[in-house]
C-alpha cells in the first residue's frame, strides 16, 4: 500500500457537510455540545424534569413525564421529538443528524444506538444522508440495539436486546437478531386478561 494513490471510492477532501445540514448555527451546536457533557451529563440521575428542559431549550419537543438518563447522548436536539412518558436509557444515543420521533410509552433502552444518518457511499465524496427514524408509541428497543437510518418501529413492537434493525418493524411484532428477524407478535394487556 502507497500513501500517494488517488482516490477511488471515496475522496474524504472533497466531503463537506451540506450547507443548513445541522438545522442549527455552529455556536449553536457548540453550545450544546458544552450544556450536554456537563450540565446534561453531571446532573442526578433523578433529575429529569431538569434534563427535560435542557431539551427543551435547545429545541427538542418534548412531551411530560419524559425519563431520559444523564448518560443518554442526543446530537441535535432540535431534531428530536419524544412522546409523553417515554424513556431513553443510560448511554442510548440518538444520532439526530436526521429527525427522530420516539412516541408515546416507547423505550429506548440503555446502549442502543437510534441512526438517523449515513453517507452516500456511491458518490465518491461521501456525502452525509439524512434520513428519519421513527419509534411508534409502545414500542420497545432492549438494550444494546442499533437502529438503522430511515427505519420505522411499529407501533407495540418489541426489537430483542443486541438487534440490528436494519428495515422497518410492524407494530405489535417481536424481533430479534442480526440482523433482526420476525419471532413472533405481541400481546396487547387486554388479550392477556381473556386469555
């Protein structure tokens, strides 16, 4: 291997980051890169309503009773809407180059990893694509996941802890795996109680 050959698949020199890409102003950025390693990351665990705020301030849409763990990551938090009572566990990050909409009693869980960005590796300069992630309401992501750009958690899906998602997950389904595969459908608590 030589360190003088040119470029054929990817051409890291010639990558930048889209103009507008981060939705927000570097300073901005910056800023909230500071607010999140330390007041973010130092407080209490039991201070959520404070956590909820730093959100908040920073532009994430954030519904009530919303549990996000100190040691929980989110990129841009104005690309982030969470869903009322939802939870975002111990260093799960939420990579917001994209936007990420998490609903209503959904968990994340701790160490799972929400992508909502790749790059165009067919384009020899490696552009960043962003693309949405959503987790319906009552879906449940275990610990240590990586969900793909683009993908959709159905509504009362369960993804198995150490799944790849790599395609969208219909509601009510429980995979696992990877990558993930279809193992089986979810009870709701009202065919429980019948059953």
């Amino acid at each position: 291997m030589t360190f003088d050959e040119r470029p054929r698949f990817q051409d890291l020199s010639r990558s930048k980051v889209p103009p507008g890409f981060r939705g927000r102003s570097g300073v901005t950025v910056l800023l909230w890169q500071t607010v999140q390693q330390t007041l973010f990351a130092w407080s209490p665990q039991p201070a959520y309503g404070w956590r909820r705020w730093l959100l908040r301030l920073f532009g994430a849409e954030v519904g009530k009773g919303v549990l996000v763990r100190p040691t929980a990551r989110v990129t841009y938090p104005w690309k982030v809407k969470l869903g009322d009572h939802c939870w975002i566990g111990d260093n799960a990050e939420l990579y917001s180059l994209g936007a990420i909409t998490i609903g209503n009693n959904a968990v994340v869980s701790q160490r799972s990893y929400v992508c909502a960005a790749t790059h165009d590796y067919k384009n020899i300069t490696f552009p960043l694509v962003a693309k949405p992630v959503v987790i319906e309401r009552e879906a449940w992501i275990a610990a240590d996941c990586f969900v793909a750009p683009g993908v959709t958690i159905g509504a009362g899906a369960v993804v198995g802890a150490r799944s790849t998602i790599l395609q969208s997950v219909a509601p009510a389904t429980i995979v696992a795996g990877h990558p993930a595969v279809c193992r089986g459908s979810r009870s709701t608590s009202a065919e429980l109680k019948s059953s």
